[in-house]
C-alpha cells in the first residue's frame, strides 16, 4: 500500500501540479504558434499510469473563435510540448497531452451575472419590513426602554 505525506499530497498529485506548472511555462516562453495568443493552463488530470494528461486551458477573448485557432495551435504544439516536458520532469512516461477549453471562467460570469440581476431586483422590491416602517408613521424609529440591570 502506498504511503501518503503528511496532509494528502499524493505523487500524482505532486506530479500532476508539477506538469501543470511546467506547461504553463513552455507555452508562457517557449510557444511561438501566433494562434496562441493570452492563454492560461487552469488544470492538468493525469491518468494513474501517467500516459494520458488532460489540459485545460481558457483564452482570452474567450469566443468561439479564438478558443478554436487556440485548441488547434496547441494540438499542433503537443509532441513538442510533451518533448520539452520529459526533459523537464522526470517520470517514468511522458504523458501524452489533450487539450480541453475549461469553460469555468464562463460559467462563472453568467452565475456572476445572474448574482447582480437578483440583486438588482431585490433592492427594487420594497420588503415587508420596510412596508410595515412606513405604515408606522415613525419611520420605524422606536425607541427601546429597557431598565437597566442592578449593579448589585
């Protein structure tokens, strides 16, 4: 049975993080495909036997267009890509790498999106708090009388 460090740091987990920094890396400095352009590397799963990564990635402008000549501009990249990534990090097998566009920046816009549109409608409805207030007269300032506690 395999032995875990202290705090859950598996070796694929230290291996798939050090591919992910890695790649980030080569396409930062070493890419010179003009289809890849702002690109981020968000994640790296690897597969038990190391053969396979899958990378993904989110580019700006992130439109139909640009995440498609980038997908292929990496494709085109892979195998130097993968030979720059075994000199680098020493594992058994160099996997071979797939690419995946990670749509989590988008989602998390339209959900960013639909935050302020609740929010925006909440503040226009007046709550019933704020119903009862009015019909106060006083604006809902009462005062509280309260006595107070014996000192002794």
């Amino acid at each position: 049975m395999a032995r875990q460090r202290p705090g859950g740091g598996s070796r694929g987990v230290r291996v798939s993080e050090q591919v992910h920094h890695e790649l980030a890396e080569l396409v930062r400095g070493e890419l010179k495909d003009p289809r890849v352009g702002m690109v981020t590397i968000t994640g790296v799963d690897l597969t038990p036997d190391y053969a396979y990564a899958t990378v993904y990635f989110s580019v700006l402008p992130d439109d139909d267009t640009a995440v498609a000549e980038t997908l292929a501009g990496l494709r085109r990249a892979a195998g130097f890509l993968r030979s720059q990534l075994g000199r680098r990090v020493r594992i058994h097998t160099t996997p071979e790498l797939r690419f995946v566009h990670d749509r989590s920046t988008e989602r998390g816009i339209a959900m960013s999106k639909l935050i302020d549109e609740a929010n925006r409608l909440h503040a226009d409805e007046p709550s019933a708090q704020d119903d009862a207030r009015l019909s106060d007269g006083d604006g809902g300032a009462r005062a509280s009388h309260r006595n107070p506690p014996d000192g002794d």
